[in-house]
C-alpha cells in the first residue's frame, strides 16, 4: 500500500541569510499533495547544514533532538495507519497533528488569496474576475486545502459552475483556466508537486470569437420593446454596447473625462480595461441620449446579472438566441463591416490589439463581403455579354 514520504527542509521560502532566520519543517507527500509542519525551529542561514543539521548555535544538540523527533513522531503515526491498513487520510493526519503539534500548513484558498494580493501583473478587471472565482470556490465549498485538488473535486466544482447559471461555457473555461495557473504556482512554491489539471480536458466552450450578432431588424425589436424599469436598464447597457462598440469590463469607464470634441464630432477615446489597447468611436445622439440619462454613470450590475436578464431581453423581443453581452459589441462591429466601413477602422474602434483579431473574429462577414462581390463582379460581366450579344427574344 502507498504510503506518504517525509523529509526535513530548511528554508523553503529562500529567507533566511546570516541576518534573517528561515524555519526548519517537515514535510509529508503524498499523492501529489504536500503539508509542511513547523518544528519551531528558526535558524540563521550560517547555522542549517544538510549533513549535521544544527550547526554554529549553542543549543545544537537539543535542537537537532528535536528535529528529528518530531520527524520520528510523524513517521510513527504513517507506520500505524499503515499496519492497521488504512487509506491515507489528510483530514485525520491533520486533527492528529490539532492533538499538540505545531503547523505551518496554508490552504488553497489561503494561498490563492495572499498571492492575488501580492500580484502586480494584471490588471483590476482581471483582479475581480480572480475575486469572483475565490467568492466561487467559497460558496462551493469543496476545495479549501490543497489536499481538495483532486480531478474528482474540480469536475464536480465544473458541474457546480454550469448549473448554477450565469456563465457561458467559455466563461466558465476561464474560471478553471484562472484556478489553474494559481495551482502552477502552488506547484511552483513546493505546496504541492503537480497540478490535477494536466489529466482533465475541459470544455472551452464558444470563444468570444465566434459569438454571434444581431441583425438590424433584432436590434430595432429590442429597441421597441416595451419593458419594466429594471430591464429599460438592461436595454440601455446593451444599445450603449451597441452604438460604442465597447466590452462591458469598459461600459463603466466611460465617463466625461474620456470624452473630446474633434471636427464636430464627439469622440470616446479610452483604454480597453482587458488588453490596454486604445479604443476610439464617434460618440452618436443615441449613446449621449442614454448617457445623459443616468448622468453619465450607469451604475452597472454585474456582468452574470447582466447576461441573465439580456436573456429576459431576449425573450421579450421574441429572438431566439442565446445572447450575451459580447453579442452587442459584436453587431456593432457588423454593423459598420455590413454599412462600408474599412475593418481598419473597425479594428481601431473595437480596440483590437491587431488587424488580425478583427480578421478572425468577422470571418463571416468578411466571406460574405467576398461572395458578394464575386456575384456583383459575375453580375456585371454577364450584362456587358448581354450588350455586345442582345438576346434574339428581346
């Protein structure tokens, strides 16, 4: 039967020098999970050796007792559980160790959070995403220590997610991909020696590339809507998405302050909250009328509210689709492909990193632009026929 292993470490946060102490532990693997209980042992970098342990202190000796001490303890309580054939258990390891013993132990989400905390690297509307997965994890309830990691609690974590509604597919991707790279670090700072995602596959869902639209007819039903004062608002989020173009983590951006006036026309010029890509877009009589509506502060709900109730709005328009609020960024953009617009500019207005994001993203739309022209091209080549040939039956 698989056992755990154990080991003394010293200094496993890399601390300790000749002016700072480290901690010396003992740390117990098993099953791809790691604990690291404290000896209470706090050392100089000058006093730590591999070999002898306790070196350069006065209480050398007594010390290195105790180490190793604590270390046989653990040892014995894995050697009983072993005898009496026992599965290991985390959870009994630990009320064991309640019994007196001192830890250092650190939970997933103890972790997740103090290291969100320390991040400096993305920005505050990736920051409430990662805050709305740790909220996630909290009310789920099933993953808390690192030893909840396993491939059985994630796929049921993912369950959770779906039934709860909410998020799309892809959003729900996003939320494991967040968790993920928060467990290479655990793996990266030795709390836990792989991460349970390298064997599952889940579902990405629909890309925000491949959203759909809405046809100008849709959009004019959801504008003749007649509605309650809750969804009149749901309304003026998505056709402020609609006549701007912009994602709803910039909808609460827009303000006055972004707002300039060149060659009679009324420009938002702003920074994508997602990529920092500047976005720039005529700011039309529509947008300003809704705007000046709520003072220039729409006050926004939450994106999950936001996309239950555009499927009220939906509803209520009698359109059958699964809208989210990325579909009204999206009709924007077609609107302006489908009226002429070069997709330089329409990448420039979106706020597309690239011209090739633009591409990919209104591939349809673009093939369309080509048969079509293709079939005005056919069109025209058989009227000129047609002059230099007349029909006899004409």
């Amino acid at each position: 039967m698989k056992i755990p292993s154990t080991r003394i470490v010293f200094d496993r946060k890399k601390n300790a020098s000749r002016n700072k102490k480290g901690l010396v532990q003992i740390v117990v693997s098993y099953d791809r999970v790691r604990k690291f209980i404290s000896t209470g042992v706090k050392l100089y970098s000058d006093q730590w050796s591999e070999k002898k342990m306790v070196i350069n202190h006065p209480e050398s000796v007594s010390l290195t007792k105790k180490i190793v001490s604590i270390k046989a303890e653990i040892d014995g309580y894995i050697m009983e559980q072993r005898e009496k054939d026992r599965q290991w258990n985390w959870t009994e390891f630990s009320q064991w160790l309640d019994r007196g013993g001192e830890t250092d132990e650190v939970t997933f989400l103890e972790f997740y959070v103090q290291r969100m905390a320390e991040r400096n690297d993305i920005r505050e509307s990736t920051r409430k995403q990662h805050n709305k997965l740790k909220a996630a994890l909290v009310q789920f309830g099933q993953i808390v220590t690192f030893a909840d990691l396993t491939n059985k609690n994630i796929m049921e974590f993912d369950g959770w997610l779906h039934r709860r509604g909410g998020l799309s597919v892809s959003g729900v991707y996003n939320y494991h991909k967040i968790m993920r790279s928060y467990i290479n670090e655990a793996v990266r700072f030795g709390y836990i020696t792989a991460n349970p995602y390298t064997a599952l596959k889940i579902d990405k869902g629909e890309r925000d590339d491949m959203a759909g639209w809405l046809s100008d007819e849709e959009i004019e039903r959801i504008k003749a809507c007649v509605l309650t004062p809750s969804m009149e608002k749901v309304r003026d989020m998505a056709m402020l998405q609609y006549y701007t173009g912009v994602a709803y983590s910039d909808l609460i951006y827009i303000n006055k302050d972004i707002v300039t006036e060149q060659d009679g026309y009324t420009l938002l010029v702003g920074e994508r909250q997602k990529t920092g890509e500047e976005f720039v877009v005529v700011l039309m009589d529509d947008a300003k009328a809704i705007l000046d509506r709520y003072g220039w502060n729409m006050n926004l709900m939450t994106n999950q509210q936001y996309n239950m109730r555009l499927k009220i709005l939906a509803d209520a328009a009698k359109i059958d689709k699964n809208i989210t609020s990325h579909w009204f960024r999206r009709s924007a953009g077609m609107y302006y492909l489908n009226h002429g617009m070069p997709i330089e500019v329409v990448s420039r207005i979106l706020g597309h990193a690239s011209i090739k994001t633009t591409q990919k993203a209104y591939a349809k739309i673009l093939n369309k632009t080509v048969t079509d022209a293709f079939g005005k091209m056919l069109e025209n080549k058989k009227k000129r026929v047609e002059l230099i040939h007349p029909s006899t039956n004409s």
